[in-house]
C-alpha cells in the first residue's frame, strides 16, 4: 500500500499513517502525533457509512437464476464490502429466518 502523507489542518505537523476498526472495519487513518487529532481516509469513511445505512436493512426480491434462488447485494454495498465475482463467501443458515454471508 502506497504511504500518503499528510499534514494536521489545527497544528500544520505531520500526521503519521495508523488504522482505527469501527464495527469490524478496519480503516486507513492519519493520527497528528502534536494533538492527536485524527483523520479518516474519505474512500473508507465512506464504505462505512454504506456499511452503516445497510444496518437497518433493504427488501430486496428472491430471484432464480436457472435452478438456484438469487438475493441480489446492492452495488453500492457489494462495494462497500468487496465482494466482486468470484469471490467466495460462506453461507450459513442461522434459524428459519435468517442466513449469514460470511466474506
Ligand atoms: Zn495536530
């Protein structure tokens, strides 16, 4: 990964690489070493807020696709988590009603 530097916008020093994980999700951040303030890489900031808005849940249509059923994964979300074609997930069935994608 390619190093990006970066300069804290309260005390003009330079913020040092370093990574924060909110709910799973590991994110690139800059921590200021003079203040400590910290800023979010903005393409990451941005897949956890999709992450965040999927919480609550989307209906989505079952489909079929030859003799499987499909649930399409919106593209904004399959993003957000990196899952492009051929990826391989696990699915796991949790009770009668819920399934687990994991990645
Ligand atoms: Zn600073």
């Amino acid at each position: 990964m390619r190093k990006e530097k970066m300069k804290c916008v309260k005390c003009d020093e330079w913020a040092e690489e370093t990574g924060v994980v909110v709910d799973g999700f590991k994110m690139r951040a800059w921590k200021c070493s003079e203040c400590g303030e910290e800023y979010l890489n903005p393409e990451d900031a941005e897949k956890a807020l999709i992450l965040n808005k999927y919480k609550k849940g989307i209906k989505v249509k079952v489909g079929a696709l030859g003799d499987s059923t499909i649930v399409r994964i919106p593209k904004e979300l399959a993003h957000a988590l990196g899952l492009t074609k051929g990826k391989e997930v696990e699915i796991k069935s949790k009770d009668a009603k819920h399934i687990e994608v994991v990645l």
